[in-house]
C-alpha cells in the first residue's frame, strides 16, 4: 500500500502528491519507468481530447481531460525533480517572468509590439531566427502557415489568391514531373503542401481545420456511398472501381444538390 491519504474531495496538492507517490519506489512500476520521450505522444493525445472538449462545449469532458492535460505536466515535471534539473515552482517561476515580460507596458515597462517581444526574450535578430524558431513539434500544417506568416511580415509573400494559386499548380506540375521522370517525388510533394497552406493562410483559414472538415466530408460521402451500395445488395468489396466511382460522384451530387438546396 502506498502512503497516501483519501479524501472526499481532492486539490491541486493532492495531485501533485499523488503523482510523486505514484513514481516513487513502491508505487507503479509503469509510472516510475517512464521518460519524457516514452509519454510524448500521451501529452499531445490528452491536448487533442482536450481541445475536442472546447470544440463540443463540453464541461464534464474539458474537466476530464484538462485533469489529464495536467497530470502529464505534472509528470513530466517530477521526472526533472526527480533528476534534481528543476521542480513545480521552477517552472511556474519562469512563466510568471515570461508573461510579466511579454507584457512589459502593463508591468511598467515600454509598450512594444508582440513579435518585438519574442524576438527580444529569445534573442532573435533576424527573419531568418523567427523561421527557425517556429516548433518542429507542431502539425506540419501549422508549422508551414506560421512560418509563412512570418516571412509575410517583410513583405516575402503573394499578393493575391490567384498568385497563391498559381504556386500551387506550379507544384503540382513538379510533383506530376518528378512521378513521370520515375524519381523520388517527396521532396515536390512536400512544396505542394507547403504551397497549399500558403493558399489557405492567405485566405485566413486554418489548414489543419480546413483537412480536418474534408476529413468529416470525405466520411460523410464514402458512409452514403456505401449506404447506397448496400441498398442495391451489393458490398463495396464487390464492386469494380468504375462502379465506385460512379457511386462516389452520386453522392458528391447528391449532397451538392442538397446544400444548393437549403
């Protein structure tokens, strides 16, 4: 039995101790074996969850799974207690120093932009550093818009949706060019989304929201065109692939005469 105390109802505290407890010898043997890399993905899975509960609107499950959000910081925070590299109040130390300094004109300081900020907290001088300083970490969809709307900031960047365009059939035709020459396309396939996400910046969309939204349609469509099939007795396995697609742009009709509709 480990040593912690039940309570009808738990804090911040608690969880903190809980999680000391949990990775101390005598706890759970899989909490006290894992690293920061091990649990990586969990904390960015327990930040999606979360954000889904922003996008539901849902306060049982934004409880939930900020709980979960949480405990992997905490987590990961006594992995470097535990190393002796920094503690809890360590790291709420240094977020308090940040968001005092970021906001320099409400703490008496000298109002400056934003972007003059970061780029004075982390020493970057040139466009060159702000590009570099973008996190490899993130989605590359979002690593490619904030990259490119940084670079718009010195003025590198097209200006009109036709000019985004034209980038991006102009990549197209290096990637169809590289498929037919017979050579590794990755690196045009790469250009071509990096200048799609230029279009959709320069829209001011989201890339990530706007794939994830021809996710759910996608899934939508192929879920009715496969309705449809079952329909007529057949199974999608059964069908040839002209028959599929024929299926396919039904349905694509179908659901455009639907929306023109209401």
């Amino acid at each position: 039995m480990i040593n912690f105390t039940s309570k009808d109802r738990y804090d911040f505290a608690d969880l903190q101790r809980l999680v000391e407890v949990l990775r101390a010898p005598g706890g759970c043997p899989w909490d006290g074996a894992q690293t920061h890399l091990s649990i990586r993905r969990n904390f960015l899975e327990e930040a999606y969850e979360a954000c889904e509960g922003f996008d539901l609107d849902d306060p049982a499950h934004m409880r939930e799974e900020l709980g979960d959000v949480l405990l992997q910081v905490l987590f990961h925070t006594d992995i470097e207690r535990e190393a002796g590299r920094f503690t809890l109040d360590d790291v709420c130390d240094a977020e308090c120093r940040k968001l005092i300094f970021r906001h320099p004109a409400l703490f008496g300081g000298e109002a400056k932009s934003w972007d003059e900020v970061k780029q004075q907290e982390k020493g970057q001088t040139t466009v060159t550093e702000t590009l570099d300083g973008v996190a490899r970490s993130l989605p590359a969809t979002w690593r490619s818009e904030k990259i490119q709307k940084k670079a718009a900031k010195c003025g590198f960047a097209w200006e009109s949706a036709a000019e985004c365009l034209g980038k991006l059939e102009e990549e197209t035709a290096e990637l169809r060019h590289a498929i037919e020459e017979g050579v590794d396309p990755s690196e045009e396939l790469g250009d071509m989304l990096f200048a799609a996400v230029n279009v959709a910046a320069f829209l001011q969309k989201d890339p990530e929201q706007v794939l994830h939204d021809a996710c759910e349609k996608f899934i939508r469509r192929f879920g009715a065109m496969e309705s449809a099939a079952r329909q007529a007795g057949r199974s999608l396995d059964s069908l040839s692939r002209e028959e599929l697609l024929s299926l396919w742009s039904q349905q694509k009709t179908l659901e455009q005469e639907g929306a023109a509709r209401s």
